[in-house]
C-alpha cells in the first residue's frame, strides 16, 4: 500500500495501473499443403492462453481488476532490406491493483509489456529506501528474465 500525504494528514492506497501487453504471433509453415496457423491465429492463441495463466495464477500483490481483450489484432512488417519478416500482435490491457510498486515489476521486464498508466493516486512520493529496493529487485528482476530466456533459447 502505498502512503499518500494530503495537507498534514496520511493515507494508505493501493496503486491503480493500467497495463498493456502485447503478445507475438509468428506464422509457421505447415507441413504439406495444409494445417499451418496464420500469425493472426497464432497471436490469438498466446493472448488466449496468457490471458487464462494471468486469471489463474495469482502475482503476490496483484489483484486483477479487468481484462481487456478488445482491441484488434495488428501485424507489423520488419525486416534488414534483404528479407522482410512479419508478426501479429494480440494487445491485452489489464487494470490492476497493486500493494507496492514492486509487485508490478514480474509483468514490466517480459518482452510483451508496451505501456503503463497510473489511474490512482494522482501522485506518489518514494522514500530514498524505497527507491534503492525498487531498483533492486528490478535488477533482480531483469536478471532472471534473461536466465529464463538464455535457458528457452540453449536448448
């Protein structure tokens, strides 16, 4: 919870955020002639699956208020000038409830995280230790989300 001055008088909030995520969708080949999933399908798909993980499995500090899934699926064409290479993406946006700034860091160092919005308190004062433990366990953070990722992609 987070403490809010207002004149000489101290309140305990929680923090509101908004946050989206984008998740990517690449399509594969399928085998023959038949049976491959577009990019589309397959950005779908993960937003589906992460989206039932997300409601499932709770984050310690979290509370998950709404889950946006409304907004379209977008493809974005990339490429280094000799072959292009296209990806679907299927946006969320998650309004949620925070005991700590620190709770929101497992979902602010994926790949997928695009925005956040502060909704609630209008403005938010951080004691010097606060800060030092809030860049630290994003280091921590960071640090594990790029073990994770060496571990996924040395197989």
């Amino acid at each position: 919870m987070m403490k809010i001055r207002i004149g000489n008088e101290l309140l305990t909030e929680h923090v509101r955020v908004r946050v989206r995520l984008d998740y990517r969708g690449e399509s594969r080949s399928g085998r023959f002639f038949f049976g491959g999933k577009s990019k589309e399908e397959i950005a779908e798909t993960m937003r589906e699956q992460q989206v039932t993980l997300l409601r499932n499995v709770p984050l310690q500090g979290v509370m998950i208020e709404d889950v946006d899934l409304s907004l379209d699926v977008y493809a974005v064409s990339q490429g280094d000038g000799r072959r292009n290479h296209e990806a679907a993406y299927a946006p969320i946006i998650l309004t949620l409830r925070v005991e700590n700034l620190d709770d929101l860091l497992p979902l602010l160092v994926k790949s997928e995280f695009r925005k956040i919005e502060f909704l609630s308190p209008e403005n938010i004062s951080l004691h010097r230790l606060d800060m030092e433990r809030l860049l630290f366990r994003l280091s921590q953070a960071f640090q594990q989300e790029i073990k994770s990722l060496e571990q996924k992609y040395s197989r």
